[in-house]
C-alpha cells in the first residue's frame, strides 16, 4: 500500500511516542464513526425496508416524486442463503436443474439472489427446503 506523504505532513516531526498516540487516538476515532455508521445505517434500513415501504403501500402510492429529492418508487427485493445443512443438496439441485455453472468453490451471495429472483419472476419452482428466501419492499430514490 502507498501513501501520498504530502496528505500526512503533520506526522513529520512527532516523536515514536507521539506517534503511537496518535495512532491510539485515530483507532479511537475510527472505531466511533464505525459504531456511528452502524447506527446510520439502522435507520436508514429501517426507512427503506420497514416505514416508508408500509405507509406508501397504506396509501396505495407506488412511485412518488418529491420535489428537492426525486422519485421514490418501492421495490420488490429479497435476502436468499442456502440452509444450514443443505449445501450439498442444494448444489445437487443446481445440476439436476441446469444451473450448475453457478457452483464455484461458493456461489456469490448476489448471483444467488439474482438467480432466484429471477426464478420467482419467471415462475419457477424454487427448493425452498433447501433455501431461506425472505421476500421484502425496499424504497429507493432515483434522482430526478
């Protein structure tokens, strides 16, 4: 990894113990933002998946322009992971339904999703015994 040592100038001078204390001190700050980006993104997943989907959907109200914000629109999503345990009969699946070439050493979580996104879309059958799949609305904004 490089750094622009112009960006970190103010470190030019300091003693090792300063330094470390520094360091002590950024840890510290970074650790908070982390926690703070924790919360922010609780809120924002609460927004988005849980209130802003159930009032629009209280008010009949599929896409929306705010003025100053943009479209809201809501949208169908869904969490998908294979079952503890079925791994193997789920790649097993794959194959006998020709999907094999989905199976790497690990399916990316988001090819998963897309696959049986699409499935439901098209109507197809999925092995819900050997998938956990959480059907949910999200809002999204779309700058107008």
């Amino acid at each position: 990894m490089s750094f622009d040592t112009n960006e970190f100038s103010m470190y030019d001078g300091m003693t090792l113990m300063e330094l470390i204390r520094e360091m002590r001190r950024v840890q510290t700050d970074k650790d908070d933002a982390e926690a703070e980006l924790k919360r922010f993104n609780k809120h924002f997943d609460f927004l988005r998946i849980t209130k802003i989907p159930q009032e629009m959907e209280d008010q009949g109200i599929r896409n929306l322009n705010v003025e100053g914000v943009g479209r809201v629109s809501l949208t169908a999503d869904m969490h998908v992971s294979i079952k503890e345990g079925s791994k193997e009969l789920f790649y097993t699946w794959l194959r006998d339904n020709g999907r094999g070439d989905l199976i790497q050493p690990n399916i990316n979580p988001s090819t998963l999703k897309a696959t049986v996104k699409n499935m439901v879309r098209e109507g197809e059958v999925v092995p819900e015994e050997l998938l956990n799949v959480s059907p949910f609305t999200r809002a999204s904004i779309t700058k107008s």
